[in-house]
C-alpha cells in the first residue's frame, strides 16, 4: 500500500490533566502517515485522483486547536477518525507529541494504528 505522509504539523491547542496545562494553549506536533493507493493519480496527475492532504492538515489543525483534550490518546483518537473519514483512506498511523512535557526531554506523545474497520 502507498502512504502520503504529513511530517511536525504544529498546533497550539488546550491538552493535558493539570489545571495550568488547561489555562492557555500549547504547542501539540502532529505527524500521519496515510494509507492510500497512489495508482490512479500517478497515471492522471489529477488532485481529484488521491488524498488531499491539504484538506487533512486543515481539519485536524482546527480540531487539535479547539477540541481540549485532557490526553493525548483521545487526541490521537479524533485526528485518526478525520482522516479515516476522508475518501481513500483506508489506514492511518497518528502521532500525537507534547513538546516538553517533561522536563529533559524533547517531547513526549503517543503514536497509534487505526484502520476503516476501526471505526465501526
């Protein structure tokens, strides 16, 4: 299966357990891999033949902003079922990380496997 990947797509959003993680936003690095099949649009060259990731990032920057998650699972969660949601999608790896979140680190987060059947 081909993939389409979207690489440190960064939001600002509301996420965390404690109360000051909820008082302000802060900065949530998104990463996908998409499972699609490439076949037709590298014969037809047409936007209309593959996955537009554009329309991905765009949906899941504005959930990751206003959706206020306590964890990063349930994050993590949404964003897999938007991109499953969207034509030609038939698997998706999602990866959620909170930069700083503990201290000497870079970054902590999850990453998580979600497929159509998934959804059901």
């Amino acid at each position: 299966m081909d993939k389409i990947f979207i690489k440190d797509l960064v939001a600002r959003g509301i996420i965390g357990v404690q109360e000051w993680e909820r008082e302000k936003p802060q900065e949530i690095v998104l990463n996908f891999t998409l499972f699609t099949s490439l076949k037709k649009v590298g014969v037809s060259d047409c936007i209309d033949d593959t996955v537009n990731y554009r329309t991905i990032a765009k949906l899941a920057l504005a959930h990751a902003e206003t959706a206020a998650r306590k964890t990063v699972e349930a994050l993590a969660q949404d964003l897999a079922r938007i991109c499953l949601n969207q034509p030609g999608v038939d698997k998706v790896i999602v990866r959620v990380e909170k930069p700083g979140a503990i201290r000497f680190s870079k970054s902590v987060g999850v990453e998580i496997e979600r497929s159509r059947e998934d959804l059901e």
